[in-house]
C-alpha cells in the first residue's frame, strides 16, 4: 500500500514538472546526469524555485553526491 501511494505522489509530482515548460526544461538536463533520479530532479527544481539559483556544490549535495553539507536557511 505505501508503495502504491509513493507510486501515485511521484507521478503527480512528474505531472506538474511536465506542465511547465521551464520545468520541464530543467528536469530534462538534471535527469540527463547519471544517478540523479526523478525524485532528485523533483527536490532540486523545487530547492532552485525558491532560492533562484545553486552552485554545483550546493546541488550535489542536496542530492548526496558530494561530501559537502547542505545548510539550511
């Protein structure tokens, strides 16, 4: 049952994405970068709308590629 719930959020999320263009635009390149899933794809965009940009360093760790530690704001 969970799973199917988590299926069912991950897809409206994708839904939403897809709807506008900048986001969608956006979650194409980052899902180009091997290991950054969907859902990384999903957070970052999100992280990006509010804050307007990112450094690489900021990204990667926000998605736990990097050793670096994500501060919050």
């Amino acid at each position: 049952m969970l799973d199917t719930q988590i299926s069912d959020l991950e897809q409206r999320i994708e839904s939403v994405i897809a709807r506008e263009e900048t986001s969608a635009t956006r979650a194409g390149r980052l899902r180009s970068i091997p290991g950054i899933s969907p859902v990384s794809a999903a957070m970052l965009i999100a992280d990006m709308t509010k804050r307007g940009r990112m450094t690489l360093g900021e990204a990667a760790a926000m998605t736990g590629r990097a050793p670096v530690p994500v501060l919050s704001h």
